[in-house]
C-alpha cells in the first residue's frame, strides 16, 4: 500500500486479543466460586452424618450462603466501583477460599452456618466484579460473549464440584474435599494481581485494541462534564432496575435448586449411589456450560445483524426462562432418567437466559465513573421514573 505521494503506508496495527484472555481470568475466578459453594451440597449427606443433622437443618445450612450472599450484593458492587475489580476480586476470593478451608474445622451446625454466613459475604463480590472486567474490557457488541464467558464459570464450577468433591470425599472425607477446593482460590489469586490491569494499564493491549474496545463503549456516551450525579438509591425509582430485580430473582429460583439441592435430590429422592452420582450428576451441568456460550453468542449475534440491545437481550431471556420452566416436570415424572432430561434442558434454558441477565448492568450503566444519567441513550437517563420502560 502507498500514499498519495508514493512513500509506503505504515502498516496496519493488527489488533491484540488481550481482553479475550481477562475475561477467561475471570471466569476461572467464578468457576472456583462456584465449587466452593457447591461443594457443601455435594458433601452434605456424609456431613450429616458426622455431624448429627437432621433435613431441617441441612435446608437452613444451604439457605444461610444466600443471606449474606443477597445482603451484600449492593455492598460489594460499590466497593468494586470504588477500588476495582482488580483489588476487589483478588480480596474476595481470597476471603472465600480461607473460609473454604475453615469449613474443614467444623463440629457442628453452629460453626457450619457461621461458615457459610461468611461464604456469603465474600463471595457476593463475584459477579459485581466480572460484570466490571466486561464493562472495562469489551465494546457493547461483544458484552453478550463476553458475559456468557464468565458466567459458564459457575455453569463450570458447578459442573467440577460433582464428580471432584465426590472422588475427594472418597480419597480423603469430606473435611479433606474444604481444604483442596479452598486451595484453589488461593492459588488464583496470585494469577489475578499478577496478570489483571484494565485496559489502559495493562502492556499487552495495543493501540488497536484499545481503539476498538474504546469505541464501542463511547458511541453512546454523552461526553458532556455537566451531566448530573446519580446516587444509587436513586436507582430504585425505576422500573428499569426494579424488572432487572425481578428478573434476577426468578432466575436465581431455578438456578440455586442445582447448586443446592439437586446432588442431594438424586441421592435420596431418584436412589442415585455416589458413583452414579459422580457420573450422571455431571449432565445438566454439561447442558448448562453449553447454554451459556449459545445464549451470549445469539444475543451478541442479534445485536450484529442490526436489531437493538434491548431486542436482543429480552428475547434469549424469555426463550430461556421459558425452557427453564420445565424444572416443574421433573417432580412429577416416574423415570428417573426422564427428570434428568428435563432438569438438563431446565439448567440449559435457564444458563442461556443468564448470558443476556448478566449483560444488562454493563448495558445500561455508563463507562465513564461520571454518572449512570451520563449515558444519552441509557433508559434510566432519557425517561422519567413512571415512563422508563426497558430491559
């Protein structure tokens, strides 16, 4: 190629991938999240026993992650406003991963719940975090991907901690499966602070990279140093936040049945020995994982053939919560076989809804730390609370 005065053009900047290698960082971060937190459902019948606790109990056990979990979200998504994923994560799962390891002390329901208290403060960081890592690193066009990525990382927790806890329970007990999976974390978190910068930061991103990322996030920000500071109490006056609210909640309904009680449901409700469990337990898991990458590769794919982020979001949303409901079927069913199939494609819907749930937040806040009413075309800034109406 040459000039109009005949000298050679400079080459084209080939473009690093450097973000694509952030995002798996944190999908690696989650995945350890979520056998951490699924490793209990899978360890509780033999838990039980040793520790003398009756059904009642163990529902109580299982629910307690999610009440700090729950209580800290806006917490935690704050601080990681405040300080960055970076430290934020790094933090959190290092908190997680020790209380992991505690959890192998335990001599009785007190101390366990107490465990699992704390389990939930530190792991509500997760999401928040990863859901920066994607507003950071990805233009809106790849966000659906890029969310899918790191939300199979639970899909892949949850998929792990099966067939692992299940043979280290056999190697070692179940105190041994706590001080193996928290080790995990620890280890990633030396990865993480090592190789984790944002865009701007980090050496291996070049020019190019930075450009595209860069203009895919600014093409709807308002740009102007006027625009009004948005407390995020103030968040509540929309129906924007409050449908993404409800949203969440319906899908957490189905999902946290497979991260709780679903090991425990095939052993003692479909007889499934341990062995079978380690095997056949792995399937609605292996549909998930799939869900996830197909519901971020079709949102993101509806948003490249023009359609708008809002169509593209609330469509895999609905089609996958629809194929979720089939969890109900599973109960009623006879064959066991049958309901596996059913809590399989009940996993996968609801994954594949997941992918476009998660993008959301990343969607309709703005890059810039300004403000949300900064974004021009952001609902919550262009409508009036009783007027707003999207996604």
């Amino acid at each position: 190629m040459t000039t109009s005065t005949g000298a050679a053009a400079p080459p084209t900047e080939r473009r690093s991938r450097v973000r694509w290698f952030m995002i798996w960082l944190a999908f690696a971060g989650l995945t350890i999240a979520y056998v951490d937190r699924a490793n209990i459902s899978v360890a509780l019948p033999y838990m039980t026993k040793d520790l003398h606790i009756d059904p009642a109990l163990s529902g109580l056990l299982l629910g307690a992650f999610f009440w700090t979990y729950s209580l800290f979200q806006i917490p935690m998504g704050w601080l990681v406003d405040r300080f960055g994923s970076r430290m934020l994560y790094a933090v959190a799962v290092a908190w997680w991963s020790l209380i992991t390891v505690a959890m192998a002390a335990v001599r009785g329901a007190g101390s366990l719940i107490g465990a699992r208290l704390l389990l939930g403060v530190g792991e509500a960081a997760a999401f928040p975090a990863c859901t920066k890592v994607v507003e950071r690193w990805f233009p809106s066009q790849e966000r659906g991907t890029a969310s899918g990525i790191y939300d199979s990382g639970a899909r892949g927790g949850t998929l792990l901690a099966t067939p692992m806890v299940t043979a280290l329970i056999a190697a070692f007990g179940w105190r041994g499966s706590f001080l193996i999976t928290g080790a995990f974390g620890l280890i990633w978190v030396v990865f993480w602070l090592k190789m984790y910068r944002d865009p701007r930061k980090h050496p291996k991103a070049n020019e190019a990279e930075l450009a595209y990322i860069e203009a895919g996030q600014d093409q709807d920000a308002d740009e102007s140093d006027d625009a009004p500071q948005l407390r995020w109490r103030d968040l509540l006056r929309y129906r924007t936040v409050w449908g993404m609210a409800l949203g969440f909640s319906c899908q957490s309904f189905v999902i946290y049945f497979f991260i709780t009680w679903f090991p425990s449901y095939l052993v003692e409700a479909r007889g499934f020995s341990l062995l079978s469990l380690g095997v056949f337990g792995m399937i609605p898991a292996i549909v998930a994982f799939i869900g996830n990458f197909a519901g971020g590769w079709a949102s993101d794919a509806l948003v490249r053939r023009g359609h708008s982020l809002t169509f593209a979001r609330k469509s895999c949303i609905i089609a996958g919560m629809l194929v979720s409901a089939l969890i109900g079927l599973a109960a009623v069913v006879d064959s066991s076989i049958v309901a596996l199939a059913l809590l399989s494609l009940s996993f996968g819907g609801v994954t594949f809804a997941t992918s476009s749930i998660v993008t959301l937040p990343a969607d309709i806040a703005p890059l810039s730390t300004r403000s949300w009413a900064s974004r021009t075309r952001c609902p919550i800034s262009r409508a009036s609370p009783a007027r707003s109406s999207s996604a």
